[in-house]
C-alpha cells in the first residue's frame, strides 16, 4: 500500500488506511506500506547492520541454509530507534490485530548473502491447537524491514498469501505449496512488511553480488510463549525508550 506523505510525516493512518491494512492481514495473511522510513535513516541501519554482521558471520556460520543468517540485533542504537520497535504506523495495524497490551519478544534479522539457496517452504510459529483444525485470529505478528531494496534477484521473501495463515494441523505443506499461488514481497528499502507469523514463505536465492539485510522483529498476545531466547536490554537504553516501547519490551531480560 502507497502511503500518503502526510501519513508518513506524521506517523498517522488515516481511518481508511489503517480499516483496509487490518483486513489485507486477516484475508490475504500480509500487508505492505511501501517506503516508510526516510532513505537517510535507513542507509545509517544499514551501514552499522553490515558492520556487526560482518563481525557475526567473521565467528558463526551460516544457520538458516547456504550462505543465509538469522542474526540476533544487539539492543542499541540505531536499531533500538523508536522508528523501527514502536514503529506508529506498523503498531496502528498491529494494535488491531493483538490488541494494544501485545509484546515484542524477537528482535533479529534475516540476511541472504550472495549463493544463498532456497529455503523449504514453512510457517514461522506453532499452531495453538494443532489437533484441530480450527481457524484463529492472529496471535503473532512479524514485522520485517528491508534495509536494501527487494529484487527479484537479491533474495526476496517468497510467500503463500491468501489464506495459508488459517492453516488447520495435518497439511502436507511441502506437497501442498508447489500445486498453489506464490509470489515474491518486492519492496523499496525503507518499507514496512506486516506479516501473519503463521503464513506460508520462504528465502530465495540471492543471485545479485550484495548482501540482501532484513530486520525482522515479532509481536505477539502478551500471553504467547514460545522458544525464543529473551532480548538483552541494558537498563539504560530501556529507560530512554518511550512509554510505549517500554510497555512491548516489559517481558525481556532488563539489566
């Protein structure tokens, strides 16, 4: 969806905006706001991204298939910026979806370096009752940043949209996904993907020569737990977070 500049400049959705963006992630399982934070932003994430990414993979291995890694962010500045973990804009959808009480407890990034491959097609949580085959409203939500455009030959993200979020227990997903519609998430650097936890995706293969960084951080029902080791928040740098920052991080290991 193209925001108005307005919207963007004052961190508002207008009331149509905000009624359509909840409905694409309850019928389609995403919604995309193109463009949202200001290029000069995003090119100092970027620039500081890459460097303690290159420290990270200088020491660890690849852990998301060939040459692909999901990296833990350090909670610091820049990334610990209110435009990117209370992000007004994503939480108005947010809110709507969780309910305003919801909490951020992922706070990392999916990077695809050159000959990276696909990944299997999969759904990034766990079905509450997987025993049945009930359809849930939404009980978490990812939200992913990209710091570089998405390309059809970097690497984008592959999804299943149109219902793959209400997936019932017992669906032969790797059977299932080849037979139906995918497409890839293009997006400028900058924009914001909303993306029900449960729907369908993966990586593709980044056949460009540079790496292709996403932020990705993941809200959900205070009530939610799930395996995910606690976010490391300095005191200090929880103290200078606004109230409502301070409220979505309230569970992480504060010290």
């Amino acid at each position: 969806m193209q925001l108005t500049s307005a919207e963007r400049e004052s961190g508002r959705l207008q009331e149509e905006t905000l009624r359509l963006a909840v409905q694409a992630v309850k019928v389609n399982g995403y919604v995309v706001f193109e463009e949202v934070l200001p290029p000069d932003f995003i090119s100092g994430v970027r620039a500081e991204f890459l460097r303690v990414f290159e420290e990270h993979t200088a020491r660890t291995d690849p852990n998301r298939g060939a040459n692909r890694y999901q990296m833990h962010l350090p909670f610091q500045a820049p990334f610990c910026d209110t435009a990117i973990t209370a992000n007004p804009l994503a939480l108005a959808v947010i809110d709507q979806l969780l309910g305003p009480d919801c909490v951020c407890h992922y706070f990392a990034s999916d990077t695809a370096m050159p000959g990276s491959d696909y990944q299997a097609v999969h759904s990034d949580i766990h079905l509450l009752f997987p025993e049945t085959e009930l359809s849930l409203p939404a009980y978490s939500v990812v939200l992913n940043i990209p710091l570089v455009d998405f390309r059809e030959d970097n690497g984008p993200v592959e999804i299943w949209p149109g219902g793959t979020h209400f997936m019932p227990g017992g669906i032969e997903m790797q059977k299932l996904a080849p037979e139906m519609h995918s497409q890839s998430v293009l997006m400028p650097a900058g924009s914001l993907l909303i993306r029900d936890m449960r729907m369908w995706h993966r990586g593709t293969p980044n056949r460009s020569q540079e790496t292709r960084p996403n932020l990705a951080l993941i809200y959900s029902r205070p009530w939610l737990k799930t395996k995910y080791p606690p976010i490391e928040i300095g005191a200090e740098n929880y103290d200078r977070l606004s109230e409502r920052a301070k409220q979505l991080f309230r569970f992480e290991n504060i010290s």
